[in-house]
C-alpha cells in the first residue's frame, strides 16, 4: 500500500451525518414545540456551520458553539428556549444516529487489514464513540482522536501534533488523511505535512489544494493500491 497509516474523518467520510442531522433535527424542531420546514433547517445549518467555523478559527470554544446554536436559533424566530436543554436532547437523537455512507464498512474492514487506520473528529466524544460503535466500525481502528479529548481540533497543528505523538513508529511519508472538509481535514493535513485525500461527492471547488480529490470512497483503491 501506498500509505501506511491512514487518517478517517468520520462525519460526512465515514458516516452520513446529514441524514441523522435532518433526522435528529426534525425529533428536535417537534421537540421544541416548532414546524419543521426546508428553509428553516437550512437556516438553522447556515447558523451552525458559520459557529462550526467560527469554532475552527479558535474564536468560540466548542461549547460554546453547542450551547449556544439553539437558543441563538431559536431566538432569531423569536421563540425563548433553554438551549443548553435543547442542545443536550439534539445529542439523545444524534447519538441514536449513525447511517453510513456508501461502501464504508465494506471499505474500513478491508483496508483494516493492510495499513494501519485511526479516527480524526471534530466532535463530542461520547457521540462519535457510540455512533461508530452501533455502526460497527470502531474495531476497525487502532485509535480515536476526538478533538474534545485532544483540547485541540482540526485544522489546528496542535491537533496534528498530539494525533502523531499518540501514533507508534508514525512517519510523515506514510501517512494521509481521508475527509470531506477542505477547511478542517484538508487544510489541517497540509499544515501537518501529509498528503490529503478529500471526499467531494458534489465536485465543490475550493482555494485549497488537496494531493488527491475523490467522489466516492471506493476511489480510494485507485490511490492506496488494491
Ligand atoms: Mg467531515
């Protein structure tokens, strides 16, 4: 194999996180007492990526960014919530998600058995550990790297740094990470100095060079060899 050690993103890589979000999301919107419509969940997700973002810059902490996206949200339909409340019964109906993405679990157990793969996550630990647990992928992986453990998150060299520290005989050369977000998974892979794989299944375009760009997991055999 071309790599020998191999860097998942999980949300949107591994697992289809739009579909347990537009699930999660319409339990919540019930939940709250809300009708659920298409141009408020859009709203609601341009909210969240921009905190999501805003997060990845070091500007807002990640709970800060949890606790606050509901009632931020909800205020602006001019609605009082507890958004610590609403947020802690969004992460009941995330966790209760865990949909894959196409040819994953097939892909992870072969290439579990040739190189050596761990988890890089921007998230909240006890979520990603049980979604990839009821997903049955987790064995598969010889480390988890959530960045609620670290103190760091992607695309932070900080991250990076104790993600390698933590990984036995690691070498730069032989290393790639696997995701679908060019600010994050990408971009913190360059800072890192490894090769970057990016997950594009809608052929976004972007100002950041990823080594390769892929459609569908099952392009990873072109790249790491069959
Ligand atoms: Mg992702």
């Amino acid at each position: 194999m071309k790599y020998q050690t191999l860097l998942f993103d999980v949300d949107d890589t591994l697992l289809d996180f739009q579909a347990t979000e537009r699930v999660a999301l319409k339990r919540l919107f019930a939940f709250a007492g809300v009708t659920e419509t298409p141009a408020l969940v859009a709203k609601y997700k341009e909210m969240n990526h921009e905190l999501w973002r805003s997060f990845e810059r070091g500007e807002r902490t990640r709970d800060e960014v949890i606790y606050q996206r509901f009632g931020m949200f909800f205020e602006s339909l001019g609605k009082k919530v507890d958004g610590v409340a609403l947020e802690n019964q969004y992460r009941i109906f995330l966790e209760e998600g865990h949909d894959l993405m196409p040819d994953s679990r097939e892909i992870i157990t072969d290439l579990s058995q040739r190189a050596d793969l761990y988890i890089v996550t921007n998230g909240v630990s006890q979520t990603q550990y049980r979604r990839l647990t009821d997903a049955k992928l987790l064995p598969f992986f010889k480390d988890v790297f959530v960045s609620e453990d670290t103190g760091y998150q992607k695309p932070m060299i900080e991250y990076f740094d104790y993600v390698f520290d933590r990984i036995p005989n690691f070498a730069k050369e032989q290393a790639v990470i696997i995701g679908d977000s060019l600010t994050s998974d990408i971009q913190g892979g360059i800072t890192a100095g490894i090769d970057t794989i990016w997950l594009n299944p809608q052929k976004t375009t972007g100002m950041i060079q990823p080594t390769y760009e892929i459609q569908q997991l099952t392009e990873l055999y072109g790249i790491l060899g069959s």
